[in-house]
C-alpha cells in the first residue's frame, strides 16, 4: 500500500535501484589484466597469492585498504533518500 504521493512499490523500486547502483559501481572497479608485482603506491611486493587471486592487482593489501577507507569516509550524498547504508 502505497503512502502519500508514492505509488504501489515506489519504496521497493528505490532499494533496487540502489542496489543496481552499487552493483554497477562495484563492477567498475574489478580489475583486469596483468597484475603488477610491486605496488604501485608504496612498491612493496604484492604476494604471489594475491596476483593469483585478483587479476590485474596494484595495490597491496595495506594500500588496498587505506584506499577502501579513505573512499568510505570519503561519502556522498544519497540523492534517491533510500537506506543504502544498510546494504554495505
């Protein structure tokens, strides 16, 4: 049932268009390719395990990670209103 000036499944269709969104999102930052043997942020070796494991790899996990953290802190506005918080 619908509230307001939204129609029939309007809460739904915003969840799933977040989820598209952070899908596509996600999808953008797959790596490809060769994977470099040093990192390219501070050019420690990256292990073996991890080339195998992560095609086209260039950063090594400590850089990975500072980057993941400066990207979630980092923010935005959610525009749609949804609770896209909950789906990370």
């Amino acid at each position: 049932m619908a509230g307001g000036w939204s129609k029939d499944g309007a809460v739904q269709d915003q969840i799933d268009a977040s989820v598209e969104d952070e899908v596509k999102r996600a999808r953008s930052q797959l790596t490809v390719g060769e994977s470099a043997l040093h990192c390219d942020e501070c050019d420690n070796l990256i292990p073996e395990a991890r080339r195998k494991a992560i095609p086209g790899v260039r950063l090594c996990i400590e850089c990975q990670s500072a980057l993941e953290r400066q990207e979630t802190h980092s923010g935005g506005i959610n525009r749609r209103g949804s609770k896209d918080s909950q789906l990370r």
